[in-house]
C-alpha cells in the first residue's frame, strides 16, 4: 500500500512545523509540501496530495480550505475562528464536491478531545456550568475554538435533558466581568504569558461540584490527534467537526 502524500500548509508556524516534523516521522505517511503563509496554493496542483493539514490564521483558512475542496483534496483544520456561518458555507461547497472529506478540529489533544466528551456526559446532571480557558498572548481569537466547541455541546446536551438556562441572577455588569455568552454558558478567557493551552470546565449544584480540568503544555500534544485524523480522513465524506468522531466515543 502507498503512502498518503500529505501537505502541510502553515508549515513555519509552531503547529506547523511540528506537524512536519511529526509527518515526516510517521510510517504510511510522506510529506509532498510545505507551504508557509507566503506561498501560493497553486503549487500543491501537480503533487498529486491525498491530504493537506490547515494550520494557518483565522483570516485566511476558510479561503485556504475552499482552494482545496475545489481541488480534490482532503483536509485536517487545526485553525480556528470557524463560526457557524463559515460551517455553512463549507457544508454547501462539500455539497458540491461530495467526494472530498473535511475535518475542522478545535483541538488535537487527545485529553481536550475526551474531556469535552466527559462534559458533555456531565452537563445533563449539574443546575450551573462555566467554562475558563486560559491560552499563551499570542493566542488571536477569544474565546477559543475549544471552548466554545465544549460550551456548545454542554447547552446541546443540556437542552436534550430538559434543563432551562442556568440559574444566574447577575442584572448588571457593565465591564463585561461575567465573560462571554456562548449558546447560554458563560466562558472566560484569559491570555497570560507562560502558559500554552489550559480548560477548566466547573459544574455545579446544591451542595456539590465537579470540575474538570485539561491542560496541554506543548504543541507537540497535538502530533497523536492530527496522525489519527490524517490517516482516516480518506475514508470520510463531507463534513466532520470535532476529532472525537475520530476517536469512536460514541
């Protein structure tokens, strides 16, 4: 059996360059390219690639992804700023192009990946749940695409419980100290130099909390989730979002 010829675009930055260095190590796989954030996707047309890894900026890779869906080309997201509008539009571009899969992942840690699983069984049981991220100050968006990934399927699963919105009696707060509001749950960010990639999921109720804590400290924890999503995609269609479609936790 061939390798799956794989391009990384991003290639210079700190995901980027360890996902080369992870791809160029893997067995099965072989690195065709490396684009940095200067060079043209048109290069990749006559390298015959299987899969490209998108690990660029919010403003450019949902152009990025067009340019390879409309090419044939599978592709692993690692960036983030993918709101449900931009999902939309590539659910109708895949549409169009059913034969190319696409994953758009808000984290390759296998330990993120499972504790939003674990909230996600948690949510159901506790009345209050608050999500902290806590990123690097390069860090671009806020919150992060995990949170809110992890703050959208704690509401999903809240709702298919029954539960209402979570109990908060806050009428005023002018400098924004209860944090962002995603899909009904509170989420704050914090962005302090030191640290890399850190959430902290808090649930609660009468006389009980659970807190749920995933901390990553290199982008080297990343590798394991984007080799998996690598290898697989090929046997996708369409749109996945989240890698724990990967990881079977059904």
């Amino acid at each position: 059996m061939s390798d799956i010829r794989v391009a990384v675009i991003g290639a210079k930055g700190r995901m980027g360059s360890h996902a080369v260095e992870a791809i160029e190590e893997a067995e099965g796989l072989s690195l065709v390219a490396a684009l940095g954030s200067s060079d043209s996707l048109e290069t990749l047309t006559g390298k015959e690639v299987d899969v490209a890894v998108e690990l660029t900026v919010p403003d450019s890779t949902e152009a990025n992804v067009r340019f390879l869906v409309e090419h044939g080309i599978d592709t692993v997201v690692g960036t983030t700023g993918w709101t449900e509008d931009r999902l939309e539009r590539l659910r109708a571009l895949l549409a169009a192009h059913p034969e190319v899969a696409v994953l758009v992942a808000p984290n390759f840690s296998i330990g993120a990946v499972l504790v939003m699983r674990f909230a996600e069984l948690a949510a159901p049981h506790f009345d209050s749940a608050e999500i902290l991220e806590i990123h690097h100050t390069r860090k671009l968006d806020a919150p992060s695409g995990t949170a809110r990934h992890t703050a959208q399927r704690i509401a999903a699963a809240r709702a298919q419980a029954g539960l209402g919105a979570v109990p908060d009696a806050t009428a005023q707060d002018p400098e924004g100290a209860r944090g962002a509001v995603v899909d009904g749950i509170h989420v704050h960010a914090v962005r302090q130099q030191g640290m890399n990639a850190h959430e902290e999921i808090m649930f609660g109720s009468d006389g009980e909390a659970l807190t749920l804590r995933t901390d990553t400290f290199s982008t080297r924890a990343f590798m394991p989730g984007i080799l998996t999503a690598v290898r697989q995609i090929g046997d996708r269609r369409g749109l996945d979002h989240g890698l724990e479609s990967y990881l079977d936790l059904a």
